[in-house]
C-alpha cells in the first residue's frame, strides 16, 4: 500500500471574529475591512465541509499544509484554526508551516506557533524551531517559516539566514537516505511566480540549499492557484507544487484544490504519483483528477 499526503493551503478559516477595541488602530482593522470587502465571497464554510468529506473519503496518511489558516492571525482565528486542526486528525498525522496571513501584525506569529506548536514541532521535540523534520511512513517532512510582520500591502516572506543554515545542517544529516524529502514553505522558491511585493525574499539562497542535497518535492501555498514548477539541483529535479487555496470558491482566484501525492516504495526506490483534487461548484464536491508519476521519483538518491 502507498503512503498517501494530502497537501492543502491558505485556508483562510471563516468567518473572522469581531476585531479587539486594541485592534482598531492596528493593521487588523484594515485587514477586516479587505475581508468583508473583497475575500469573505470568496472563503466558504460549506467548501471546508466538502473539504472535509473529501479527506474522510480518500483517508490520506498524513496532510500537509502551507500556511495562511488566518487572515489578520486575530486570537479569535488562531483559536478558531486550533479546533479545525484538531477536527482534522492526529497531531502526528498533520505537518503545519504558517504564513505571511499568520504572522500579521508584530507578535502575532509567535502567538499562532506557540498555539499550533503540536504541528509545527520536530519529533526530536525540544523547542519549537524551524526548520523541524518529520518523520513520517518512510517520508522525510521538512518544515520552514517564511511569515514576517509586514505594512500593507506587502506580503513578500523571508526564511533568513539562521534558518538557512539549520536546513542545510539537516539536509547535511540526511545525507544517504534513500528516503523521499519533502519541504514545506508557504512562499513559493522558484522565480518568476509571485509578483513584486508578494515574493520569497531570499528565494535564491534557500534554491542554493535546496540544490545542493537530495530533496525530491517542494511544496508551497500563497498564490491561491495550482502552480508547477521544477529546480534543478545537484542531485535531480527537484518538483515544486504550489496548490490553491483550500477554501476557495473561485471567483477571485482558483477554485479551491489540494494536491493528493502517494508514495510507493519498491526495493531501494521509491515512486512518487500525484492528483490533483479540484473542488467543483455545482456539486459542492471535491473531485481527484488523473494519477500522474513525478519525475523527481525516477531518478536515484
Ligand atoms: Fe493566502
Ligand atoms: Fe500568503
């Protein structure tokens, strides 16, 4: 049987809780504001319901996801993102990295990590710190933070040199393994796919990293549409998957999406074949498209 990870992103949880009397002369405000005005149409309860429907029927192994579960990281939605982590499944089955949205105002991020510290802490345990790893069926899970406090209307992220530094010490630590490696980040690490003031700052150095050891797939969130891409390191290609927003009815961007990815070890190789699972509005479902094998999986650690 394959080990199977559901890849969800920016599910911007609804609805938004009414705003602290604090929180008036703070970003937050024009933050809800942008809510009600542009983005409260767009991410839908009932979708998180078919969304769910959807893990229960095809039961993945373990879920991944990218970042942006708030949207002004108020303590009403990190609370609110608390329980719907919780609802999901166990806390080992579920691999959490935040976002630009979860890092909203100064302090915020690390009131929403101290919170979701369960799914975003290494199985070394100790402190919680990026990056971590997971160990997970015979998947490595590499978690990165790319969230930081910004002025509007600028959502550009940033992973730094510490944590720079730690991935490749950890990525040195794998060295030999012949099991897949996957990343986590919300920012997409390819050029070219965010705009001007939405992009990953230290995009550059972190592909430096990343192509200097054996990582198979990247995957990312923030663009709110199904992104492809590929690095070329030193070791392969290395596949990067960017998926929709997972609450999303469509009308903005992308209608909401995740990516379903099975891995299949055969002897010393493992395969890796990915679906897209697109929700379809006049169903109110989430339907898996074709199976497709990744080409990182063809080529030997
Ligand atoms: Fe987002
Ligand atoms: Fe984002």
């Amino acid at each position: 049987m394959p080990y199977t990870i559901a890849h969800l992103s920016d599910v911007h949880i609804p609805p938004l809780p009414p705003l602290s009397p604090g929180d008036w002369f703070s970003k937050r405000a024009l933050g809800l504001f942008s809510w009600h005005r542009k983005w409260k149409a767009e991410h839908r309860v009932h979708i998180l319901v078919a969304l769910q429907r959807s893990l229960d029927a095809l039961a993945p192994d373990h879920i991944c996801i990218t970042g942006d579960l708030t949207f002004t990281t108020h303590p009403g939605e990190v609370a609110q993102a608390t329980r719907w982590l919780q609802s999901l499944g166990s806390t080992e089955s579920i691999s959490l990295v935040p976002g630009n949205h979860d890092a909203y105002v100064p302090g915020a991020l690390e009131q929403a990590c101290e919170a979701w510290a369960p799914w975003m802490t290494g199985d070394g345990g100790g402190q919680q710190q990026f990056p971590y790893l997971h160990r997970r069926g015979g998947v490595d899970i590499i978690g990165l933070s790319s969230g930081i406090p910004l002025r509007l209307p600028m959502t550009v992220g940033r992973i730094g040199s510490v944590q720079l530094e730690a991935l490749r010490s950890l990525l040195a630590g794998l060295e030999g393994s012949d099991r897949p490696c996957v990343v986590l980040i919300h920012h997409p690490p390819q050029e070219g796919a965010a705009r001007h003031g939405k992009e990953l700052l230290d995009r550059e150095a972190l592909r430096s990293v990343l192509g200097d050891y054996a990582v198979d797939l990247v995957l990312h969130g923030h663009l709110h549409r199904p992104v492809r891409a590929t690095l070329q390191g030193q070791r392969g290609t290395i596949e990067v998957l960017g998926a929709s927003s997972a609450s999303a009815l469509g009308d903005r961007y992308a209608p909401a999406h995740y990516h379903l990815l099975e891995f299949d070890r055969d002897g010393g190789q493992t395969t890796i074949a990915l679906r897209h699972v697109r929700y379809d509005r006049a169903s109110d479902t989430f339907v898996p498209g074709e199976r497709e094998v990744l080409t990182c999986a063809t080529e030997p650690h």
